[in-house]
C-alpha cells in the first residue's frame, strides 16, 4: 500500500517514571523508557514542549514519520497507484525521459 504512514507500536500501558535534573542540566533516562524508544547510547531524540508536557521520541522515527506525513497522498495526486507504477516513474526518470 503506498500512502502507509509508519506507525511505531504503543504499548497497552504507557510507562511511567521518574527522573531528576542534575546539576549541568542534564536530565537521565530510565532505561525502560530509552529501550521503549529504540534509543542507546548515541541516540539522538527529540523534544516537543506542548505547554507544560514534554514528548521525546527517538530522533529518526520522528524525522521519518514527518516525512511520510508530508508525503501523504504527492503519490497518488501524481498518479503513482501501485509499486509498479512507481517502479515505471524511476525507470523512466532513470533514462532522462520526459514523458
């Protein structure tokens, strides 16, 4: 199906935890809460402040749900119904073809 939009799987039950700022700012994460979010060491994650609640989610699930969301329905109003219509449109812009 073309115009699927990721949808990362939300437990029954949401986590809920605790943490403490630490004196430079820095704000640990439980472990539970990373592991949830596909996140170690590295990871990058974004913060979205929405009055006083803050969501994180793991960086590049975010980036690529913004994306598909963007993306959403470019496919079909440019006529692209099917994997084989899409693989014909590369093809075809592969060659250089104007068509």
């Amino acid at each position: 199906m073309m115009s699927e939009v990721f949808s990362p799987i939300v437990p029954e039950h949401p986590l809920v935890d605790n943490t403490k700022v630490l004196p430079q700012g820095l704000v640990p994460f439980p472990k539970e809460i990373l592991d949830r979010l596909g996140a170690g060491d590295g990871s990058h994650l974004t913060l979205v402040c929405e009055g006083d609640r803050v969501v994180v989610m793991n960086s590049a699930l975010y980036a690529m749900k913004e994306f598909q969301q963007g993306m959403a329905g470019k496919a079909e109003s440019a006529g692209i119904r099917s994997e084989e219509d899409a693989d014909a449109l590369v093809k075809r812009l592969r060659s250089g073809s104007k068509e």
